[in-house]
C-alpha cells in the first residue's frame, strides 16, 4: 500500500522536533506541513479538534495526536527499522515513566521560566533540580536507553535547542550544573535525525523574544 | 517462577482504582497495601522516590510507577487475559490519546472543584464540557473500546466514585447533564474488577470533608 504521511508541525516546537526525530529514525518519508500557531489551519482544526494543537501526523488519513503517542505509534507502525522502545516491558514501562516526567515537569517549569513574569528565578531553580534528576536517571550511560537511542532521548532532546532561552531569562549555567546532560545532548546532536530536526540556538531566541513581545512581557 | 505483585494503594484514589481493576481483569493475585498519605511509609518513597506518589505496583522487587503505564505494563506482562488495550497500533494510540485527555483535563479540572476556594463554579462548568466530550467520544458505544472493556474505561471509571463529590462542591447534577456516561459507567459496576476496586460515594464524601478541613477549607 502506497503510504500517506503527513505531519503538521511548528519548526520550534519540542514536540514536533520528537515526532521529526521518530519519523527520521525509521527512514519515513512525509509530507511536512508548517502552521502558524496565530492563525491556525481549517486541517489542523479537523485533524485535533480536541486540542488544536500540533505535533499532528496523519497517516492514511487517520491522525495521531500528542507526540509521545506518536512516537509509539510510529515504533508499532515502522517496526523493522531503530526500535525506538524496547520490547521488554519491564524496561518499557520505566522508558516510559521517564518520558513522562519530561512532560510533567520539563515543560511546565520551562515555560514559567521564559513566558511569565516575576517567578523567573524560583522556576530557574526548579528546572535546574529537574535536569539533575534526569542527569542523574541518564547516569554514565550513552543515552537514556543505554547503548540505543531512543524514547527518552527523543522526548528530551528538543528541548536543548531552548537551553539558551532558559539560560537567559532564568540567569542561569545549565552547562556548569549539568555537563553531564550537555554532553548527552551533544552525543544526539551526532544523529543526523537530530541534527535536522533542531533548529538553532539563535533563531529560537529570536521567536522567544518575538512571543513575548506578543504576549505582552517586554 | 513464583510472581511476587504488591501494589501500594490508597482506597479513595482514582489512580490506585486502576490498577486494581487492570490487576483484577487479569486474575492477578497480589498484596494490597494500604498507605498513609499523610504518613508515608519509607518503602513508598523507596520505590517511588521521584514522585513520591501512589499507586505503585512492585513486581518482583522491581517498581513501576504512574497508572497509565501500569495499566500497559500489566497488559504486556499478562498477555493471555482479557486484552485491555487494542493490538492494532492505529487503535491503541487512540485509546492512549484518551486516556492523556482524562489525565491532562479531567482530574485537574475535578480538584479545582473540590479542593480550591472560590473558582468551583467555572471549574464545575469545565468539568461538564469535559464529560460531554468524553460522551461524545463514547457515543453509542459499549464501552470506550466498543464492546470490550479495556484501557480508556479503566482510565475514568475511578472518578465516578467521586461524581458526588463533584456534584456537591460544583452544585451540578453530572446525571441530567451526561445520561449516557452515567449508563456507561453503571454497564462498568456490573464487572466484578470494577465494583470490587470502587469504593461507596458515601465514604468519599466523608474523605472529602475530612481532606477538606484539614486543607483549611472548612
């Protein structure tokens, strides 16, 4: 059957870099849509009406939302190549557990640090105890997985190409607390599905700085 | 090799209830025990010390945390009873975009109910708009997996214990509001897994109240 891929995307979001990642890994070949989050797609709206939200991949026709499920699903789907979760389930429920911190904790105090104002400094603290967390789960393995590369990595990896934003409004190092993770996000950055679905440093800094604007913080 | 199950539980939470029901569908015989949430035991914190939360389900020595991925561990680890998510990869990751939205919307929006001074009101009506999308998504099916009771019924079917609850503190009748979830989640109580795991709306009121005072809100 000839496949239908299509992924609508933000090129800044840390999710849709996930989904980027995933798709890249298993050598999918997809039709990569670009929103504008101020004026969304009628398609985007029809594909995730409950959360009108991207990361969507369509697949056939039949969309998938939230990008750790995508992940998963895009495992189940292209099986035969980069196993992005292990098969043990032991090992995939604690893959898992991890994945979901990163969403519980990552990005909510990641956000308070760049898109709120006056708790900049007790979030900064906040996220810096959370990357020791993950720093210290990753420990002296490669990646998460250990040797392989995969679910973990993928859910966190995105959200180095924020790094700078973080270090700026939280007045922060996260090298100098964190060179462990640093140099995990380096060790990804050596994956060409990586290095092509992170955009750089700069230009995230200018989209912050243009969403602030917006949201009326500067 | 001989199975050693524990799970460390608390009787009135929707999490805990879960796993119980997800454990009961499998015939999975094991050790409940029953934690103090204002006093934790140390082996709580020993085997969930990111989270520090229950329910926690320890096979064989080894933790898994967070209900949702119980639910998939349980269903992976004991694959020759009643499936409780779908094989079918397209199928499964809807049931897990589900079950996220009852994580991400429904529980949240259920505390600000009971558990905030003074928003119970707008919270009370968000807590409808996200049972009719619920009920729209169940439609006239059987259960939320058509005729099989499985994952996304696991994941709500807890918070009916507390609809009294919602209803008392939100001054709203779920019953006239959402008809058909009601029957839906009646058709759930006539299986043995879920009316053993759910406790009387009664004694969740009266758990309530006490959460209530001691939270300094009565």
């Amino acid at each position: 059957m000839a496949e239908e891929v299509i992924l609508l995307d933000f090129w800044a979001s840390m999710f849709g870099m996930r989904t980027r990642i995933a798709l890249s890994e298993k050598r999918v070949k997809y039709d990569h849509r670009e929103e504008d989050l101020w004026n969304k797609s009628s398609f985007l709206l029809e594909m995730n009406p409950v959360h009108k939200k991207i990361p969507v991949l369509i697949h056939n026709g039949k969309p998938v939302c939230e990008s750790l499920i995508q992940i998963e699903y895009i495992d189940e789907t292209w099986p035969d190549k980069n196993s992005l979760l292990p098969s043990d389930p032991y090992k995939r429920a604690h893959a898992k557990f991890w994945a979901d911190f990163i969403d519980k904790k990552v990005n909510v105090t990641a956000r308070r640090i760049w898109a709120a104002k006056g708790e900049e400094q007790e979030a900064a603290k906040e996220f810096i105890e959370i990357l020791k967390t993950l720093e210290s789960e990753l420990g002296d393995k490669k990646y998460f997985g250990d040797e392989t590369f995969g679910y973990v990595d993928i859910a966190l990896i995105g959200f180095y190409s924020w790094f700078g934003v973080y270090e700026k409004f939280g007045n922060i190092s996260i090298e100098s607390e964190c060179s462990k993770l640093i140099a995990w996000a380096k060790r990804c950055l050596e994956r060409e599905s990586v290095a092509k679905a992170l955009p750089e440093s700069e230009k995230v800094a200018t989209f912050v700085s243009d969403c602030r604007k917006k949201l009326g913080l500067e």
